[in-house]
C-alpha cells in the first residue's frame, strides 16, 4: 500500500483508507436521502476538495435534507440559515456588541462559524449579503471591525437555490457562482425509491436517529490525503484545454475562470482517491466537468434562442476535445 500522508491533527491516512472511510459516511447518508448517490457521492467529492456546493432544484427534493445529514455524518456543527431579503452581512458574519461592564467590544460569531452552513434559498438574499457570505468562502476568514478570525476545518457551503424564476430573488451574478466548486441537482427519486422515503421517512426522520459516522478530524485527515494524489503533467494540460475550449466557444459569452481549472483537479483528485486511485485520470475530469463548469458559464444570446444549456454544450466540448494524460 502506498505511503501514507500526515494528516493535520497527526492522522495519519494511507490512500487505501480514504475509499473505505468515506464510504462509510456515504452509507450513514444514503440511509437517509433514498436513491440519490450520484448526488450524495458528489456532495462528498466536494468536501474532500474543499469546496462549496450549490444545489440548485426545485422545492421539495431534499436538498437541505442532504446538507444537514452530511453534516450529522460527520459529527461537524451545523448552522443553517434561511436567506431572506432582510437578512444582513452580520446576520452571517456575527457583530461586535458593546459589554457595559466591562467597558469593552464582544465579538458575537454568526453562523458562518460551523464546519457546514447550510444557505437556504440563497438567491433571496440582497446581493450585499450574498457577498458578505462569498467572501467568508473564498478566504475562511471573517473580519469584523477590523478583527479577523479564522474560520474552522473543514468549512463548507452548501447553498441551495430554487431555479425557477420568482419574484423578489437576487440571480447569484456570475463571480459569486463561481466560488462553488460544483452544482448539482437532486432531480426526483424514483418512484421505488419514493416508496422507500414513505416507509422510512412518515413517522420520524431518519436522520434524527443518524449516528455520526466519522470525526471531523477524520475529514481533515481524508482532506490531507486527497491533497497528495498525483496529478500528471498531462493531466493537468488536458484541464486547462478543457477550460479554455470553454474561452473560445462560440456559443458561450462567458467562458471558466482559473479558480474553475483550480477547482476542477481538486475534485479530481477527490474523485481519484474515492476510487483508491493515488492518480488522477483523463477520466476524474471528464466526469466532473459538467458539474462543476456549466454553472459558471453564460450562453450566448443566440444560443440561448435555441435553448442551448452550458450543460449541454460542455458535455459535447468534453467529448470533443482530444485526450491527454
Ligand atoms: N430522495 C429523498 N430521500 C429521502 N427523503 C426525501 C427525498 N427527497 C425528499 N425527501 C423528503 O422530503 C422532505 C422535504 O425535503 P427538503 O426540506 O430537504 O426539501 P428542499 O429541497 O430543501 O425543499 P425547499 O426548496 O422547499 O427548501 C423531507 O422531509 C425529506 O426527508
Ligand atoms: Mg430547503
């Protein structure tokens, strides 16, 4: 077996063991969201790539469902919060209050102080608390009059948003979609799948009853690993001509940035380690370029005529671009 690399909180965690220890977080959570382990496995890819997920569905499919039982498999804290349009930067960052007795400033942490933040119906929020959010995701840090304070390990997002258009959202601009590691949708469950849901689900929740199925030290230790696998000079050519297919697009106004370059060999590397690999393939980012490059992208007006989705047009330019690795 391979050389093990330390892990942060001294864990130390062969590449072996990764497979083995997130399965067992992928089995806790797929005891509770029925049918879904293509999103499930997803949502783990991206917590072991240290990115934030977005989940964009329509109402009622168990996205905050799948964020809150992720988080309880974990054992990581929890914060979630309910996007609004009132709702303030300090409402997410925490405020400094004034103690009378002591005559001193007291930083109250908001929220965003959890290993998981669960954003409800994010979109909702003005853009000024969306932002006060997306900074926090970017640098995991959050300063408050001046103070700055690091946040916790592992620290991830996970924003849902209702794609529908309705009255009285803000559309996350572009530089915001961007801090999201991947997109994904729940889409319904089957209906056995469904049936399922109804004998499990219609007296009490399974996720209640949820036992953590790893520490979050663990997950730095996993975080660590994936870190170490192996990316092959021509693995990485072939995704930076995967981003850049995207720049020249005819079809698209707005093509993936560098951090998506970034972003995407982190999943891979994530999604190499899930398949006990120390390598990553042509093939890790082949699999993950819809998810996580089509959300980033903007289609063309033309294009947008003849209902052209970047999922689409990504998936075809994958398939087009020549191998490498
Ligand atoms: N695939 C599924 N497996 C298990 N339970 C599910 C599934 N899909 C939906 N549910 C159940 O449906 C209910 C609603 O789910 P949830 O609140 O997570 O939806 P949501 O997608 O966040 O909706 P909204 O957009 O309205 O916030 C929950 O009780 C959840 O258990
Ligand atoms: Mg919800």
């Amino acid at each position: 077996m391979a050389v093990g690399v330390q892990g942060e909180a001294g864990v130390g965690l062969g590449f072996g063991e990764v497979a083995g220890r997130v399965g067992k977080i992928r089995t806790a959570v797929e005891s509770v969201i029925e049918g879904k382990s293509e999103a499930v496995r997803l949502a783990l890819i991206v917590m072991l790539a240290e990115g934030h997920l977005l989940i964009e569905d329509v109402p009622g499919v168990g996205k905050t469902m799948l964020a809150k039982t992720l988080a309880r498999a974990v054992d990581g804290t929890v914060r979630r919060v309910q996007f609004t349009p009132d709702l303030l930067p300090s409402d997410i960052t925490g405020v400094s209050v004034y103690h009378q007795e002591r005559r001193e400033f007291e930083f109250v942490p908001g929220p965003v102080f959890a290993n998981l933040l669960v954003g409800d119906e994010i979109n909702r929020a003005s853009p000024k608390t969306q932002s006060a959010l997306l900074e926090c995701m970017e640098e995991r840090q959050v300063t408050v009059d001046g103070t700055t304070y690091p946040l916790e390990r592992p620290f991830m997002v996970i924003a849902t948003q209702n794609p529908v258009e309705m009255e009285g959202t803000y559309p996350l601009p572009e530089a915001q979609r961007d801090r999201f590691t991947a997109r994904i949708s729940m889409g319904y469950p089957s209906p056995s799948a469904e049936l399922d849901m109804l004998d499990t689900h219609s007296r009490t929740s399974p996720l209640d009853s949820l036992a953590p199925a790893a520490t979050v030290t663990e997950v730095r230790g996993l975080i660590e690993t994936v870190r170490g696998v192996h990316t092959a000079p021509a693995v990485k050519q072939y995704a930076v001509d995967m981003v850049n297919a995207t720049r020249n697009h005819p079809e698209l106004r707005l093509g993936a940035s560098p951090r998506a370059t970034l972003q995407l060999v982190r999943a891979a590397r994530a999604r190499a380690a899930l398949e006990e690999r120390e390598y990553v393939l042509p093939d890790d980012l082949q699999a993950l370029a819809v998810p996580v490059l089509a959300h980033r992208l903007l289609t063309t007006a033309e294009a947008q005529v003849e209902r052209r989705r970047p999922e689409q047009i990504v998936s075809e330019l994958v398939a087009r671009l020549p191998v490498r690795g």
